[in-house]
C-alpha cells in the first residue's frame, strides 16, 4: 500500500538520509551497488556534519576572492531564470543529465513533497550559479549545484 503526502515532513527525511536513501524526482531511494557497462559498484552515500567543518587557508582565500559576490537562501520556486542557466549547465557537461531543472527536482509534477531550497550566486543582478538542497528537521541534502 503506497500513501501520497503532500508534504514529507523533515523528520521523515532526516530518517530516510540516516538510512542511507537519496532524492531522485519526488522519490527516494537507496541502492548498495551500481551495474555499469564496465561493472558492478559499491555506492558510498557522503554525510558531512556541517557544525565539525573547519576551514583552511585555501577556503578562506577563495571566501575573499568571492566576497563582491552576493549570496541569498531562498524557497524554491521553479523559474525560467533557474531553467535557463541550469540549460547552460546542461550544455557544458558530458554524462547523462535531465535535460531540465523541472525534470530533475519535479518529475513533471508541478507539486514538490520536498522542503526544497535554493542558494543563489549573483555578481550584481546577474544569477552566476544555483545551489538546490531539501530541508529536514535536522538535516539537509544537497540536490544539484549548477
């Protein structure tokens, strides 16, 4: 018996992540091998504890590099200015992709279960890069860098 919700709460996410599981479209999903052409491959699911990071000189040089940058955490909303630089990005890369910001976070759907979130990089007004993660209670997943 499957049960639609219109919102997955953050505990239930911070719950699946402890257990190994990742965000592909409006599912989860968890998988211990990958069969590839050249084989079989263990997965190696990546958690950070965010609070342990400890910057070095190398970071903080590209924080001063960066700083005219401007950096804003927002809800996502789907929007042709994400579209169109997530379609460069698409461009650019040469392994298998969505084909669009839509396919990839919304399978089509125009109904997201996720507390999705989005960090913005603009040099003036101009958007140069977009960071999608969901939001749990505790937790948070990184999506799609672009």
């Amino acid at each position: 018996m499957s049960v639609a919700l219109s919102r997955l709460p953050g505990d239930f996410l911070d719950y699946y992540l402890a257990q190994g599981y990742y965000r592909m479209g409006q599912n989860l999903f968890t998988c211990q091998f990958l069969p590839l052409e050249t084989g079989v491959y263990t997965t190696h699911w990546l958690r950070l504890a965010v609070a342990k990071v400890a910057y070095g000189p190398k970071q903080r040089q590209l924080f001063r590099l960066n700083e005219r940058f401007t950096v804003a955490s927002r809800s996502f909303r789907l929007t042709p200015e994400y579209e169109s630089l997530y379609a460069l990005y698409y461009q650019s890369i040469d392994f298998d992709a969505n084909p669009s910001l839509g396919d990839l976070l919304l399978d089509g759907s125009p109904h997201n279960v996720f507390d999705t979130h989005v960090l913005e990089v603009r040099d003036g007004e101009r958007l140069i890069a977009v960071g999608v993660f969901d939001h749990g209670t505790d937790t948070l997943a990184g999506i799609v860098n672009f």
